[in-house]
C-alpha cells in the first residue's frame, strides 16, 4: 500500500470514527434525558409514578432487546440502513408523545418507538462497524471515542431540554428532539462512503462460520455469560439513575435546576472517562479495567448516600460518577471482538446490550416502585451497591490473552 492510498485509508478511518460518535452524540443524547420529563408529564397528564416509570422501563428494554435484531441486520446488509430507519422511528416516537397522554400511548411512543429507533443508532452498530475497520489493538480506543460521543450528548441535551421545558413546555421539547433525531440522517453519507471502501474488509473474520454458529459457540462460553452479568448490573445503574435521579434530588429539596446540572456533568466527565477506558483498555487487560469500574461505583453510590445532600455535594457525586458512567462499553465491546472477532460483532456486542437493558428495565422499574410504596429510594440506592460490587467480582474469572498487534481480519 503507498502512502497516498494509506493516508487515504487512515482518513476514511477516522471520519467514520467520528461520524459514529455524531450520531450516538444525538441518539444518546434524546434517550438519557428521558428522565427530565418524568415529572412534567405525570403532573400534566394524570398518568402516575409507576405507570410513567413502567413505560420508561419497558423502553429500557426495547433498546436492548432490539440492538441484537438491528445488530444483525446491520452484519447482513450494512449499518446505514438501520441507522436511517432508527432515525425516522426515534423522530415518530418523539413527536407523537405530546399526543399520546395515557399510560399505554406513553408506553407505546417512549417506551417502543422512540426506544427501537434510538436502538438502530447506538452502540452495537457504530461500535461494530468501526471495529470492523480497525486492528485490534486499535478498537479499544476507537470505541471509547465513539462512547464519548454519546456522553456529549447526554451533557449537551440536559441543559437543552430543561431549558426548552421551562420555557415552552414538555411537549416542544419532545418535538425539538424529533427534529434531532432526523439530523442523523445525512450523517449516515460517511458510513456509506465506508462501507463501500472497505466491504471486503468487513466480510474478512471467519467466513466459516455463520451467525447462528457463532452464537452458539458464543453463548456457551463462559467468560461470555460473565460479560453479561456485569452490563446487566451496569444497565440497572445507569437506567435507575436516568430515569429517578432527578425525582431523587426534587424529593431532598434541592432546586429543579440541579438535576440538569448533574446530568450535564455526568456527560462531560464521561468522556474523559470513556476515553480512559478506551486508552487503558489498548495497554491493559479489560477484564481487570471493567471490575475497577464497577467497584467504584459501589464506593461512589455508597458515598452518596450517606452524603449531606447540598448542590455541591451532587455535583461532585456527579462528575465521580461520570466518569464511570458508560466507561464500561469500550473494554466490554473490546472484550466481545477479543473473544470472537468482528465479524458478527454488532450481534454479540448487541446481546451483551440486552442483558444491560433487563438490568435497565429492572432499574426504571423497581425505582417507581420503591418510591410508591416507601416514598423514596433507599432500599434501591443499597441494592444498587451490592450488584456493583457482584459485577466487579463476576468480571475476574473472564478468559483474556494479552493484547497484541493482529491482522484486521484476525
């Protein structure tokens, strides 16, 4: 290869790397300030809590459960189709739920429609076509530039969409992130100029096997079922924290301002964490990396708890918390490719996504419940801890060889 076509290849690689993160940047950014709107549409609606929290559940699980479907259509015949598909879903789920005012049409347009499509533009996909570009020793890092993205979505949607409830309503802010949504649109052209360069490339990593194969190899390894129980634990965290932290600070007294604040700056630190994850995960071996992630977050959780509960208090819980936040994904995505290559990727990695999603699911879920039946969330708060500290342990006993240098179709 000459240095022109090389120089070429390389800008090819990091525009797509680039335009990945772009798009999580908005698909991230819509999902993770649905909990912004949990309190605004209760009061304005008469749906409850609990109702309100099921159907923000049920869309934790739709996300997962549908990234392993779109994973491998996406393997099959190419991520830019899914991608615009999701668009158009997550733009329909948005702009329809200002009009869909009881409980099964929220559950219907947050927790189906607008979760599908943000599925279709997400991790499993952009994490996988990138991966699939890459060297090994390469995709640990890419992934936590990709993952960052989505953590500048979450720190710059926050504010935006506060700012746009208080000043029009709940309603304009949905149609404002259907309107987002669609801009993913265009971005898709980079990936389809990729695709298109580098198809054989993406086709190369075990063309015996098919994908069925591959997932039965897959979900008889051991070190595979441990990656699930972990982004299982990791999806009960985030989805519990997106979906009641702002209730949780309301309910401490704190101004409605806080709780944007403290989601902005989760965001903003976890894309220094996600980029650490990615660097770390290029020199160290992940397993270790993923059981220090979730360790820590049982100390940060638990120092929470305990903490007085000033604006400057959760502002330092959130800045320490973001930077774990979504650290998990690059060494987890990493690990995936590591154990079974690329080629089927975006279906292995959209599984593991799943199993963080019923753990999500669970999250949204049982956080509405705590608070119906208890008026608050302690006993969620503790159970959040020990499964932090179950994840870290589960984590240990995963098969990992030492990074080193690989042909891409290895």
């Amino acid at each position: 290869m000459d240095d022109t076509t090389a120089q070429t290849s390389r800008r090819q690689v990091y525009t797509l790397v680039l335009t990945a993160g772009a798009i999580l940047l908005i698909t991230m950014g819509v999902r993770q300030t649905s909990g912004l709107f949990l309190v605004p549409i209760t009061q304005s609606t008469g749906v409850t809590i609990v109702a309100m929290s099921f159907a923000l559940a049920v869309g934790q699980l739709m996300w997962g459960a549908a990234q392993p479907i779109f994973g491998a259509i996406a393997d099959k015949y190419g991520a830019v189709k899914v991608v615009i598909a999701g668009a158009i879903l997550l733009a329909l789920g948005s702009a329809l739920t200002p009009f869909a005012t009881s409980s099964l049409g929220l559950l219907f347009t947050m927790g189906v429609l607008s979760a599908a499509g943000a599925a279709a533009g997400s991790f499993s996909i952009l994490i996988g076509i990138a991966a699939q570009r890459l060297p090994p020793e390469k995709r640990s890092f890419a992934a936590g530039i990709i993952n960052a993205g989505g953590s500048i979505g979450q720190s710059v949607f926050a504010p935006l969409m506060q700012f746009i409830i208080g000043a029009a309503g709940w309603a304009s802010a949905m149609f404002a992130s259907a309107f987002a949504a669609l801009l993913t649109i265009p971005l898709v052209l980079p990936l389809r100029r990729s695709n298109a360069a580098t198809a054989a490339a993406s086709l190369a990593p075990v063309p015996h096997l098919t994908l069925g194969e591959q997932l039965r190899i897959a979900l008889r390894d051991p070190s595979y079922l441990c990656l699930h129980a972990g982004f299982f634990t990791c999806g009960f965290h985030i989805a519990f924290l997106v979906t009641h932290l702002p209730n949780d600070l309301r309910l401490c007294g704190l101004p409605a301002s806080v709780a944007p604040a403290s989601l902005m700056l989760i965001g903003l630190f976890n894309v220094a964490g996600s980029l650490a994850a990615g660097w770390l995960g290029q020199r160290h071996r992940m397993k270790y990396l993923l059981a220090l992630i979730y360790a820590s977050r049982a100390a940060i959780v638990g120092i929470y708890v305990v903490m007085p509960k000033t604006a400057l208090n959760v502002y330092m819980f959130a800045g320490a918390l973001g930077f774990t936040w979504l650290a998990t994904v690059p060494p987890t995505s990493g690990l995936v490719g590591k154990l079974f290559g690329t080629r089927y990727l975006a279906t292995l990695f959209g599984l593991t996504l799943l199993s963080h999603q019923i753990g999500g699911f669970l999250g949204a879920w049982l956080g509405g419940i705590a608070l119906a039946q208890t008026g608050n969330y302690e006993w969620i708060w503790y159970a959040d801890i020990a499964l932090a500290l179950l994840a870290a342990a589960a984590n240990l006993p995963i098969r990992e060889a030492r990074m080193s240098a690989q042909p891409v179709t290895a």
